[in-house]
C-alpha cells in the first residue's frame, strides 16, 4: 500500500487530507512503476479526472527541483550569507543581505524583496528592519555595482496604487489601554479593533497590518519648510491628490533615504552645498539619523520641484503587529499589543509612526485600515497534546496571548499544574506529581521585560491561566530587578534540563521578540542546551535544530 502523500502535520483537517492524498496518488505513481501505470488512470490525471479536465492530453512532467538557499538562516551573521550566496545571481546575493525572517514587515519575503531590487521595481534598500543598516548598506553596495539605475518613468511606476494588494478593512478602533505600571520606563498599550463584518479571517499566530498615517502637525512642519499650501493638488500615481494627503497618508518621511539626499544635492547651486549633501547621501549613519525635516530645516535653499519630490519619496509601508487575541475567544475582534515609540533627538520629539498613529492620534470608533497577513511558519500545533513552549520578551509576549487563549478552549486541561512559579521558586507539580521532565500537552512560558512590578505584561492573565492549568509553567526575567541583567536566555540555561526532556518528548518551540540582539541570543541558548544536555557535538546540535525547524518545531516571529 502506498504511503499517504500528505503528512498528518500538513495544515489540513482529515477530509481534506484524504482528499489530497487521493488526488496526488493519481498523479504521482507507486514506487517501482511507470507513470500512468494506475489501473485505469491516465498519465497525469486524478482518480475521477479525464484528460478533457485539463484541456487536452494529460502529461506527467517531473516538478522542477526546488533551488537551495543555504544562506537563508537567521541564526547565520551577514558575512557568512554572503559567502554562502557569492556565486548565485545578483538577486540571490541580495536575498542573503536580507535578515533572512521572512517576516513580511518589508512587505515582501526576503526573496521577492531582493528580486523586486535586483529588477528595479524597488527602489527602497531600508525596507528590512530586523537587518537594519548592515543590510542596507550591503544592498546599496550591491545596487550599486550591479543594479540599472531606474528612469523617472520606472520611478513613476513604482507608486501608482495598485488594486491587486491585502484585502483592506476599516477597522473602528475599540479601545486602547497602558499595560505598563506608574514608573515604567516603556510604554506598552494593548489595543482592540473591531472585525465585525470584515470578512477578514484570522488565527493564532497571523499579524495583522495597519496602514498609519503621519502626524499631521509634521506635515504641516515640513509644508512651511517648502513653502507649499496643504490644499494645492498634485498628480500622484497618476491621481489627482491634495499634498498634505500625499504627505500624510502615502509617503514616508520619517527617515531619510540617499535618494532623496542625492535630489537635493543635483539641484543645489552652491559647490560647498551640492558637495555637503553628496557626502551625506553616502553617510548611512548620519542618514540613519535624520528626517526630511530635518533636511528641510538644514538646507533651505535647496527646493527640488514638489512633484519631483513626491516620486523620490519611499512608499509609507503598512506595519505588522502579532495578533495577540484568538478568534475562539474573540470572533469579532482583533488584539494587539503597541510599544510606542517616542524619543527626543537633535532638539525635537521623535514620534513612530504606527505606534502613535493606533494609540494617542485617533479616538474610539476611529477606523483604521488594516489587512491580516497570515503566518509564515508560526502557528500552533494541530495536535492538541503536543507540548508548546513559548519564549518572548516585551511586546514579543503577543502572539503567546494568542496561543495561551486558543489552548483555553480545549475541552481536556493541557497539563498538570506547572513546577516553577513567577518567582523563580522551584515546586511541586501537585495532584499531577512532577512534571519537571514531562511536555504532555503542556504550554510552558518563558517572558522577560525590565521590572516586575511595571512590566509583567497580562501578569493577571497569565496567572489565571497558570490557576486554571493552561499554562503549565511560567518563567520570568526581569533585567533590571537586580544588579546583574537577566534575560529569558539565562532562564532557558538554568531549565535546561527540563527543556530538553520537552523537546525530546515532542514539544513545538516559539520565540517572539526583537530580531538582533533577544532572537540571536535565544538561538545561541537552545544550540547550548541542545548540545550541553543531548550530550552532542557542533555539527549533531546545528542537526538537530535544523530537523526542529524542518518538522516546524522550532518556529521564529522575530522582528
């Protein structure tokens, strides 16, 4: 009997399964036999098809063979991706620049990104954030040594608005609430959206996208800089647009890109500023830095034609927060969870632009465009008794909501109770005995964030789910409770044992949370439990995280 094609992980339900592996098996003929060789069946066609279903004479092709990206690992630094990609196509090369997450905030994946760069349609090097300025700078050389400079009209074509994107929703805002404590030094808030009526489907583990809108008292700052009346109307993607709706809702101005620079530096008249602005163009920290007010303010003699302006200026891109809500508990409703960004830099408040676009710019019944962007290799197992253990730190504590909340709505408790409490005091695992060494559908935390008492995001949550047996354990770092820093990193290191025994006995592994510096760190501290606890070498460990990863058990939402 042929084995089923489709695994039992693949993300479908037993009908559909079946299905598939009915179809693929009229397709795909049994080991040792000729295509089409299926009593009864056709060369390529499906139990129940005939070749007039395709149109004509079915024919097997073999599927072509999917190409290698052995550089596309997150854990690996830019120097050794580029090594691993120096004899592929300029393209591949730039895909290996790419922090390598696919976590879509770009709006693309690190591939499309890189192709879209690589054919010119892209013009933007900056779109990877978790990559930041290394791979912008990696890009821009790449660009530059082997990329066609783009004419005005590929420039013009690369901002008409185009109808084919996410299904877009007006979301009415619902409610937004501080999560952190008097004293705290962040400021996290919890924001709720309303999807009734939406269409938009969503599950555990999905992100959703907003598309923010600048701060309106910056557009008029940068109006008055270039002289220009809000209401004067200018062709924009071939439409015809106000400027400060341009401005506001389309293009990004709070950092600075080289092209921009370069435009002010082709229409400057003086040789000491048209020579300034060209060594600024190719200062990445600098620019790094800056706005386009501020270069504004900084040249005011220099005043590029608006429209040209307009074509040069970034796209301002959606921003994709984790869903920290299940549509099992909440159907018609979306939640998520907002660091806001504001600081202070050269004399003047600097603001992020979503983050304060959903939290202190509209009100309650305010609607806000957004589009669900389904999960690229982060969601729950479909097994219900698999073990999940979840490691995040700050607004990475989101899509573990989500989780938490799913895993509530299963008709058999996941576990027994959990072995170590909140405050790091070892216990024991009561009428369920010690579950130290046992995942057996589990849900075992791990959260950090700088002090307990401001910090502990959905602290009453988290207990009651602790209460009631959803989460089987919890453990949390506070970095700045004590004179020496911990993060959940130490955490995993000092529950190494128990750990593995997850691990070994099945359990999926989630880390969410800041790309550079928390997802390289907790992927350094589950190599060193890996190897240090399963008694294996460099290369064995580097294996058997590879196979997690391949079998979705090791998933990342790192940003």
């Amino acid at each position: 009997m042929q084995s089923p094609i489709i695994p039992e992980s693949a993300p479908f339900d037993p009908q559909q399964r079946a299905w598939l592996n009915g179809f693929f098996a009229g397709l795909i003929p049994p080991p040792g036999s000729a295509p089409g060789s299926a009593p009864g069946i056709a060369p390529g066609i499906a139990p129940g098809m005939t070749s007039d279903h395709l149109g004509g004479t079915a024919v097997l092709e073999a599927p072509p063979e999917e190409e290698s990206h052995p550089w596309h690992d997150g854990s690996l630094e830019l120097a050794e991706r580029l090594e691993l990609a120096k004899d592929r196509t300029v393209s591949l090369q730039m895909m290996a620049a790419m922090a390598q997450l696919d976590c879509g905030a770009c709006g693309y994946q690190c591939e499309t990104y890189a192709a879209a760069i690589a054919e010119g349609t892209e013009k933007s090097l900056t779109r990877c954030a978790p990559g930041g300025t290394e791979t912008s700078k990696a890009l821009k050389k790449m660009v530059k040594e082997n990329a066609p400079a783009l004419d005005e009209s590929e420039i013009e074509s690369a901002k008409v608005l185009k109808d084919n994107g996410p299904q877009l929703f007006d979301a009415p805002l619902l409610t937004v609430k501080k999560l952190n404590g008097k004293g705290s030094a962040k400021d996290t808030r919890f924001v709720a959206l309303d999807l009734a009526d939406s269409g938009l489907v969503y599950e555990a583990g999905d992100s959703l996208g907003v598309c923010p809108q600048n701060d309106p008292l910056l557009i008029s700052q940068i109006l008055e800089q270039l002289d220009l009346d809000a209401q004067m109307q200018v062709s924009f993607g071939n439409e015809p647009m106000l400027l400060e709706e341009v401005l506001r809702c389309h293009c990004m101005v709070t950092a600075l890109e080289e092209d921009v620079v370069t435009l002010l530096a082709q229409h400057a008249t003086d040789a000491s500023v048209k020579a300034e602005l060209q060594a600024l163009a190719e200062d990445d920290e600098a620019l790094a830095e800056m706005e386009l007010l501020d270069l504004l303010e900084r040249y005011p003699a220099v005043r590029p034609e608006v429209e040209t302006l307009l074509a040069i200026l970034p796209m301002l891109q959606p921003r994709l927060y984790s869903i920290a809500s299940s549509p099992k508990v909440y159907p018609q409703e979306v939640h998520l969870t907002v660091g806001v960004v504001c600081y202070e830099s050269g004399g003047r408040q600097r603001q992020g632009v979503a983050s304060n676009y959903l939290t202190r710019r509209i009100e309650p019944g305010e609607a806000v465009k957004v589009f669900v962007q389904k999960a690229h290799n982060f969601a729950l197992p479909r097994d219900p008794i698999a073990g999940v253990i979840m490691i995040g730190a700050g607004t990475g504590i989101a899509p573990f909501r989500a989780f938490l909340q799913e895993r509530s709505t299963l008709e058999t408790p996941p576990g027994p109770p959990g072995v170590r409490g909140v405050r790091g005091v070892r216990g024991t695992g009561g009428a369920g005995g010690d579950v130290s060494k046992t995942s057996g559908g589990g849900n075992w935390l791990f959260f950090g964030d700088q002090r307990r008492e401001t910090d502990f995001l959905y602290e009453r949550e988290l207990l009651q789910y602790q209460e009631k047996n959803v989460l089987t354990r919890l453990d949390v770092a506070f970095s700045r409770d004590q004179k020496e820093k911990i993060y959940v990193q130490h955490r995993m290191l000092e529950q190494a044992t128990p750990l593995w025994h997850w691990l070994e006995q099945g359990a999926h592994l989630y880390v969410c949370g800041d790309a550079r510096q928390m997802g390289r760190d907790v992927d350094q501290a589950l190599h060193q439990v890996v190897s240090q606890e399963g008694g294996l070498d460099e290369q064995a460990t580097k294996n058997y995280i590879d196979e997690l990863q391949k079998t979705g058990r090791y998933q990342r939402d790192v940003y």
